[in-house]
C-alpha cells in the first residue's frame, strides 16, 4: 500500500493501474513490455538482475521480492515456469500472498497440472484473493505484442479484477469455467498435442533425410498436405537451417509431457503417444540437448539412425 | 487400338483423348468425373458392377479388365488401395501392362513404399511403357473438382504423357524427382505424420472427455493454438459428432503405418511415435472397427479408460 502511495503525484482516480509482474523471462519480460503499452504502471522482479534491468530501461519499476511487486498492485501476474515456482512466489518466503490487498487478483500463467492450479486457487482464495488459472500460449513475440492466448478460468470476481490487465496482454481471452483448474486442463490438452507434434516432425522430417529426399521440398509438401500442424510448420525451419538455439526448450515438454503421464496415471488413462514422444525428449535431454531448441530431436534421430541433417 | 479407331467418328486431330481408369471408388469415381469435365473421354473399370454403372451414367465407357480399359487409352490411371492391387492390374491376368500402346504412360496412384513403386517402375518400362509414381492426397470431394494434390516422380517422358490428365485432375501438382520411387517416399512421410495425427488427436480429445471438458471448446481452443493439426482439425469434428461413418477408414492407417515400419526397420530407423500409433490402430481393427472412420480410434480410447464420448 504505501508503495502506492507514493507511486507519483496522481490522485487516486486518474492513477495508473499497478501490475506486478512476477518472472521476467520471454514471455514475462514481454507481458511487461505490452501492459506498460497499454498505460499500466509495472512493477516486477526476478532473479535475475539482468532482466530487472531490462524492465527499468523500459520505464519499469523493480521490486526485490514477489511480496514487494505484490504490495501495491492491483493484479499480480505470475509468469514462471511450474508448480513449484509458482507455490514458492505466493507462499514462499516474502510471497506475495499476504502482500497482496485483499479483493485483488493473482494471474497464474504457469503450466501445471490441474489438480495443484485447484489446490493453490482454493488455498489463496480462503485468504480473501481471487486466483485467475491462466495458462498462456503463443511465444515471445506475441507476448510483446499483447498478443498471447489466454486459456482463463476461475471465478467471477477474479476475471473482473484481471481483465483489464489481459485485455492488454492476449489477442485471445478463453473464459473455460468458474473454477481454477481447467484452463490448466486444457492447457494440458494443447501441450500434449503440441508435445507429440514435434515429436512426430522431427521422426518424419529425420526419416526423410535418411532416404536422401530434398528437405526443403518436404516442408514444402507436408504444409500443403493433409499431414501439416502448427509445430511442424513452426518447428522445422530450425532443422532445415540446422539452428538448435533455444526459442523453446527440450525440457518444456520433459515437463509437460512429465505432467501429462502423471495425470493420465493417476485417471487410469493410456496415452502411448504421449509416451513414446516423452521418451524421446527424455533421451534429447539425457544425451545432454535438454536446453536447446525442442526441434533438437531431429539431431537426436539422426543419432539413432545415421542420418544426416543440414548444419547452420 | 482398334478401340480407339471405332471410338467415333471425329479426326485423328480432333478426338478426345481417352484416358483408362482403373478402380472407380470414392477416389478413381471423382477422378473420372473431373476428367470428363476437363473434356476426356474415359473408359473405367472396376470389380464392383455398382461403380462401373454410375460411371456410365456419368457419360464414362466401361472396360471388362484392365488390359480392355488399357487398351486404347492414351493414359492409364490405377487408383487402387495398395502394391498388390497396383502389380495385379499391370501384371496380372488381362493386366493393363501389354495391352497399353508402347510410349503411353501408367499413373500409379496407390499408396505404396518407394521401393515396390521402383520395382514396378522398372518393370512396365523395361518393355517401352511409361511409369509415373504419383501417390495422390485430398479426398474424395477434392478428386471430384480437380483438385487433388499429387505427389510425383518419373521420367520426362512419363511426365509428359500423362501432364494434360493430371493437370485436369489436380490442383497441386509437385515434380519430385526423375524416377519412380521419389513420390511414394514423399507419400509415406505425409502418411507417417497423417497416422500420428489422427491418434494423438483422439488420445487428446478423448482425454479431454476423460477429464469432462467442454469438447467443443476444446475443439474451438486447439484449433486456435499451437497444439493444432490439420488432421485434429479436419477429425475431431466426427468425433463431437459422435459420426463414425468411414470417410477414411482405420484399416488405412493398418496399412500405411505398416509399410512405414517395415521401411524403418528395413533401413534401421526408429520410429517410435509411428510405431505407438500403429499399435492404436491394429487394436480398433482387433476390436471390429477396421471398417469404420479413422477418427474411431478416440472410441477406443474411450474403451480403454471409461471415459465418455458423444454419441450420434
């Protein structure tokens, strides 16, 4: 509260909304950049001061802690990368739990399994905070655009409180229920897809280069065909330029994929795609790709099959 | 010849080319349709006395075999379901292969591995026929208009024998290599991913239902994001539909996904998303939906888990 107080010389009805913006990454970094477009003031930290210096030069605030960005918000959006995290930056020491005022929102952008976006919803919400469960997808770019997907649920009150500061940040705002939970859930659904996707653009394009076809010819063919996705059109490029530098990880989907076996095991639910293509990014990483660009699979293949792929 | 000769009584200058179509299914019947559109005459046949009778009712000529269909044509298309067929039309008794005039071309449409379409290749040519490998993709409503993609390699001869029927024919014509074997091998990687998607969208979908999600919001939010395919686009709908009727059927895949694992093995490449959605399939054949749409096997996901799908 004081934090906003002393925010500038602005009465209290033409003041700029707050946002803190915990995680100040990619996608978060870029959220900032968009909302402070839009005309919210933001206030973020990170563990890195490298990105917090960036969010300054940018006509940004920094906090040392989730519980300072939280302190004098009026939404508090959580860009970080699972469960854990997220339990830790509300919670944790110095979370912005108890820093948040009461009848604001915190906006979970992690991905996470269902059932723990129920738990950490039902246990801020019996503190007198809403919680938005709002997976996000669409990549950096778009997120510096305002431009994200966002797959929302939760209550009434928290998507009045946040909306705002999404109507900012996402091209595409998917109201999915009155509960957190299931924007996790179908977050999860898109991540399997997406997951297998890249999995099986890289099987074929790989199996492509072992029979010696023209590559470029193929994603040429595939994206016209009826054997297209969004990843394989998205994804291959970086196998036809031979450039594994990261845009997203291989252990994302050791995550997410992780996430979906765990809750397919625990519904009694087989999913044998999802499996093989888990194995997959579990031996990309194991045979040490893990932070290189998930199109790092292909370069795995041709490991497992001799084949040759182009070089950058 | 003699066919040709007694066809009518137009000019050698002005007769309509005839173009032999062997198989008159959902695929060969509107291949027909377009070509007599495109002002082909052709002459059809097929085993089942049903198809040959709409194509005479469509102002096609029926041929008792393929050698009779082959006889006078200028071009030969074979638009049957596997390499067996394919052999068993050229080859086999009253084949189409010594019946076509010599320098006429053979258009082989089946989907097959790149190795049998060299062979078979090699052997129509090696008696002064033509051979063009041209695996097709777009369905039965898009061969209808003209408007198939085809996937092609042959010689410059075979190209251009069979270029004026093709162009009717097709709306996507790709020039893939000087020789057969190069289209069915671009065929197999879009049969590769095609079979990978369609099960990775029912394991999802059916997930989903698992879950008790919205599926039609599932379906609005997938097809808007990143976890999209064009099979999971052009599929799920069947699904929501609870409509199982086969437009393609899963004995397809049975078939596809099989010649893809005997490539991967024959030349020592792991293909293990291939191979779990193989698996997917044999079981909906083993199970008695071999016959039904491809789309079939999110009701045996269903099967597996208990989860809950529309119904028609």
């Amino acid at each position: 509260m004081e934090r906003m107080m002393t925010a500038g010389d602005q009465s209290p009805s033409d003041r700029k909304s707050v946002v803190g913006v915990i995680g100040l990454g990619s996608m978060g970094g870029g959220m900032a950049t968009a909302l402070m477009r839009a005309g919210f003031e933001v206030v973020g930290c990170d563990v890195s001061s490298e990105l917090v210096g960036k969010l300054i030069a940018a006509g940004g605030r920094s906090a040392g802690s989730p519980a300072e960005a939280a302190s004098g918000a009026d939404v508090v959006i959580s860009v970080v990368v699972n469960a854990a995290q997220t339990e830790s930056v509300l919670f944790g020491e110095n979370g912005a739990a108890s820093a948040m005022r009461p009848g604001t929102v915190f906006v979970s952008c992690a991905t996470m399994s269902p059932e723990i976006a129920r738990q950490l919803g039902a246990r801020l919400e019996a503190t007198g905070r809403h919680y938005l469960d709002a997976p996000i997808s669409g990549g950096a770019a778009r997120a510096a655009q305002g431009e994200l997907t966002v797959l929302a649920s939760g209550s009434a009150a928290a998507f009045d409180a946040a909306r705002p500061a999404l109507d900012a940040m996402a091209a595409r705002l998917y109201e999915l229920g009155d509960a957190p939970g299931t924007g996790a859930a179908f977050k999860m659904i898109n991540q399997l897809l997406a997951g297998v996707h890249i999995a099986a653009a890289c099987e074929a394009m790989t199996f492509a280069a072992k029979q010696n076809l023209d590559l470029a010819k193929v994603y040429e063919v595939i994206t016209a065909s009826a054997g297209n996705s969004w990843m394989f059109e998205n994804r291959m490029p970086h196998v036809l330029a031979g450039d594994y530098r990261p845009l997203s990880a291989i252990e994302i989907f050791v995550k997410d994929l992780g996430i979906i076996q765990d809750m397919a095991r625990s519904e009694r639910y087989p999913a044998p795609l999802a499996a093989a293509a888990l194995q997959m990014y579990l031996a990309a990483a194991g045979v040490g790709m893990g932070k290189d660009d998930d199109a790092s699979l292909a370069r795995l293949y041709a490991q497992l099959s001799g084949a040759t792929l182009p070089e950058s």
